[in-house]
C-alpha cells in the first residue's frame, strides 16, 4: 500500500533536463514515526536531489474519535476526554470546554476561581514552552538548554502536581470553577518555582543571541509567509513569529486576561522573520510573558479574600438547547469548542478546533524549497502535538 502510494506521488512530479529526457522526483515517505515529532505522524514528499519539491502530511494514525466519545458523556465526564489529545497543554484544553458549557448556561464563576484558573493556564504554558525549548535545540546540535528546560518544567510540574494531584492530565477544572481551593502556602511555592526557572533563561537567551551554529541551522529555514498564515489559519506562536499579530488573551480577554491587560502585564511578543530562529526566539520570550502573567496573579490571589471557587451543581447538569462557540489562546495558538445542546445530559455535538491542526496544514507551504537536511529543523519548529492534530 505504502509503494502504491509512493509511486503515485513519484509520478505527480516530473521534469525534463538535458536533451529532454524524463526524469521522475523521488517519492520519499517519512513516518509514521518521526523523531522530531510530538506524536505519529507520516509525511509523504516529493523530493528533487536534496530539495523538497512538495509535502502531503498524512494524519489520523492517532485518531480516537473523542469528539464522538463527547456525546454519549454527561458534562462533567467530557472533561477527562477534552484534557488528553494535546498532552502538553492539558489544563488549558479542559479549560476552554468548561469555559463553553459556562456561556451556555450563562453562569458567573467566583472571583477567586477566575484568577486560579489563569494562574495555572500561565503554568501549563510554561511547561508547553519548555519542552519545545528543551528538545527542539537538541535536533539541531544544542544540548545545553535540554538541561535548563527540563530543571525547569520539574520545579513547575512540582507545584501543578500538587494542586491537582496530576503530572500530566489534570482534570481541575469544573463547570463553574475549580475542583477545590488552592493549598495552603501553594503561592509561595510557585514563585519559588518561577525563580527557578528565570535562573534558567540565560541558557536559551546565550542559544538564541551568541551560538552561531544553531542560527546557521535555523535562519532562513523553512519561512512561514504571513499569507500562508491567513490561508492554513495557523495562530499562536507560529503566527506571530511570522508578523500576525494575534493572541486572544489581548484581542478577546477571558479569565483575567483583561485586567492584566490593563495593567501592562499582558505583552504580545512578535517577530517578522519567519524563519524557524524566530519561531525558537519568539517561545522563549513567550515564556518570560508567562512567568510574568503567573507573578502577577499570585499577587492578585494573595490580595483577594477567601471564598469559594466553585459553584453548586445540580445532580444532572443539562444546559439549556441551543449553541454556542468558546475559544481560547492555548500554548500551540487558537483552541475551538463549538459546543451545541438539545437540552440533555449529554452533548448533542461538541467540535474541537484545534491549533494543531492547522500547524502542520501549513507544513506543504513551509517546506516547499527546503533541503532534505533542514526537515527536522522545520518540523521541530512548527509546535505541534500529534494528539491534538488527530483528536
């Protein structure tokens, strides 16, 4: 089946050098399992020499099917489904499901809890950025920040952990809040775990700004055209890196995103370039931006009074019909939910958008041109988690 393929997409390709004689591009197939990626994930090229003539990302290897799962669990189970197709960001993908079932039934969450949320959504962040910033320079010859990044995500994980009783998939979010209220001391903790981590930073800023060998192996490599943004809605980091200045955190405030705002905090870091260097730079301010977000809450959170953070359920929670659409900035970019009730306690159809998705869309587009040698440094740089492609 794989040759049959293959020598299709040799076929679609040919060219005529020297006294016109036919000559095929090779079919090269990579995958389904790839170092580089977050995931299975096959890509089928077209290649002429050592030049990438056309790409086909081939996906669903990983498909489960969660957002058929979704209608035959009432509104409290959906949560652990939503949380597992981007295993990186797993706070902020339950998060933009409750944040849905939320405006559909038109329910004001504590005060208390909307700040916690965006406490922890700024971690998860930190922890999506840190392990790209950890394993992409690795790909490309830098192991020194491998070290860094990993130190890091283990102080964050810590203080994740302890509030939810999770490493990877939390499931601390509720329709109307959180699961409980934040333990005793836990600020403390977790501006010692973002202390660490900024003692961390000089080892990327050294790799971005002073290591010429990992700027001779990613500038110029594998540009993203801000047209090509626009036409694959690629968001998030690979956006901005390519000049979209677009983060919905600032664009279409949730949580405490508004406020923070206001206050300066909220910064929107963009590049021009494209390339996958700007892609690497970009994250790594991206992650200051974030360990400043979570500064300023855990002041906000020390200055607000006890209270709840949740709000009571009834037995069977049933939104009433009709639909609506929440979406949110995750750490890969723009997160979808199109969440549509008749009523029951059961999702009649929830649609997940996810960036993922069209991340590796645009692959065709970035990687038309490109050497053979620079596939793992374009892949690497496009922040992509397969799950999340395949849902």
């Amino acid at each position: 089946m794989a040759q049959d393929a293959s020598t299709r997409a040799g076929e679609r390709f040919t060219a005529g050098i020297g006294a016109g004689l036919p000559v095929h591009d090779i079919a090269l197939d990579v995958g389904p399992e790839h170092p580089s990626a977050h995931g299975t994930l096959r890509l089928r090229l077209a290649v002429d020499g050592e030049r990438i003539v056309a790409c086909e990302p081939v996906v669903g290897y990983m498909h489960r099917g969660v957002e058929k799962l979704f209608e035959v669990r009432d509104y409290r189970q959906i949560i652990l489904l939503a949380n597992r197709h981007d295993w990186l960001s797993a706070f902020s993908s339950e998060l933009g499901v409750v944040l849905a079932v939320e405006r559909m039934l038109g329910m004001e969450v504590p005060r208390r809890a909307t700040w916690a949320r965006t406490v922890l959504a700024e971690l998860n962040r930190a922890l999506n950025h840190l392990m790209f910033l950890g394993s992409y320079p690795e790909g490309v010859g830098g192991r020194r920040p491998r070290v860094a990044a990993f130190r890091g995500r283990e102080v964050v994980q810590a203080v994740m952990e302890e509030v939810s009783g999770g490493r990877v998939h939390y499931m601390f979010n509720r329709v109307g809040g959180l699961k409980e209220d934040l333990p005793r001391g836990w600020s403390h903790r977790v501006t010692d775990a973002v202390r660490a981590v900024r003692a961390e930073l000089p080892a990327f800023e050294e790799l971005v700004h002073s290591d010429d060998s990992f700027a001779a192996r990613t500038r110029g490599i594998g540009i993203l055209a801000p047209e090509a943004v626009e036409q694959y809605g690629v968001s998030g980091p690979l956006a901005r890196a390519s000049g979209v200045d677009l983060d919905l955190r600032r664009d279409d405030p949730y949580l405490a995103y508004e406020e923070l705002r206001r206050d300066g905090v909220l910064r929107v870091p963009t590049r021009t370039e494209g390339d996958a260097h700007a892609r690497f730079a970009l994250l790594m301010e991206q992650l200051e931006v974030a360990l400043d977000l979570v500064d300023s809450c855990v002041d906000r959170l020390a200055s607000l009074p006890t209270g709840p953070v949740n709000v009571p359920l009834p037995k069977n929670l049933r939104p009433p019909e009709g639909s609506t659409y929440a979406w949110t900035e995750n750490p890969l970019g723009i997160n979808g939910y199109y969440l549509v009730s008749r009523g029951d306690r059961t999702p009649w159809r929830l649609k997940l958008r996810t960036a993922s998705f069209n991340n590796v869309s645009a692959l065709p587009a970035v990687l038309a041109g490109c050497r053979t040698a620079d596939l793992v440094t374009v892949l690497g740089s496009m922040f992509f988690v397969v799950g999340d492609v395949d849902k």
